[in-house]
C-alpha cells in the first residue's frame, strides 16, 4: 500500500492520522490518549506518543502572551485583582482546552514526517 504525505496542519487540526489523514488519532474526543493503531491505515500510534511537549509549547506561548496583556488591561483599566484572577483563569483554560488536542496532533504529525526510522515496525 502507497501512502502519499497528507497535509501536516489540517491532518493536526482535524485531530486524524499522520499517514493516511483518516483514521482517528485519539481513543476518543474527550481525551488526550493516543489510539494504539490507526483504524484506517494500521499505523502503531501509541508507541510514538509526544508525550508533554505539547503542553510545555502551550504554556510558554501563553505566558509570553498573558502576561504582557494583563499588565496592559491592569494599566488601562486598573481592575480588582479578581478580575484579573478569573478573567485570565478562564482565557488560559480556553485556549489550553481548544489548543491542546491539535497541538498534540501536530507534535506527533512533525514527529512522522521527520523522523520515519521511529515509525517502523
């Protein structure tokens, strides 16, 4: 079977596998568990995990980015510090919860794409 590279971006953002870009990448959609296998391609998925480098990109990104506007809207505006406290609770929590899944995604999908010797079986 001939497998043509699919797009590394919309193959992360739809969450499928790296290789065929069908077939489910996590166990299930409210989880972040690698399948074992790909149910399309037969892909071993779960031995190429990416593990927590994902969430370490996730919060460097939003604390080079939350921060800064937060001192910005407490310059500005001077709220109290709840505001603060639940307004950026719930922006960081958000964009972690919407984010994480294809960060993932992408992470492994980079990993397929540039280090194939570890795909093998």
């Amino acid at each position: 079977m001939t497998f043509i590279l699919p797009d590394l971006y919309g193959n992360a953002l739809r969450c499928v596998c790296p290789r065929c870009g069908k077939g489910k990448l996590f166990k299930s959609d409210f989880t972040l568990d690698v399948a074992d296998h790909c149910d399309r391609c037969g892909l071993a998925l779960a031995k190429n995990d990416s593990g927590d480098g994902p969430a370490v990109f996730l919060i460097f990104i939003l604390g080079f980015s939350l921060v800064p506007l937060a001192l910005l809207l407490d310059a500005l505006f001077q709220p109290p510090i709840w505001v603060h406290a639940v307004l950026w609770t719930v922006i960081a929590l958000g964009i972690c919860g919407f984010t994480l899944r294809p960060a993932k995604a992408l992470t492994i999908g980079i990993q397929f794409k540039y280090r194939p010797q570890d795909w093998e079986a």
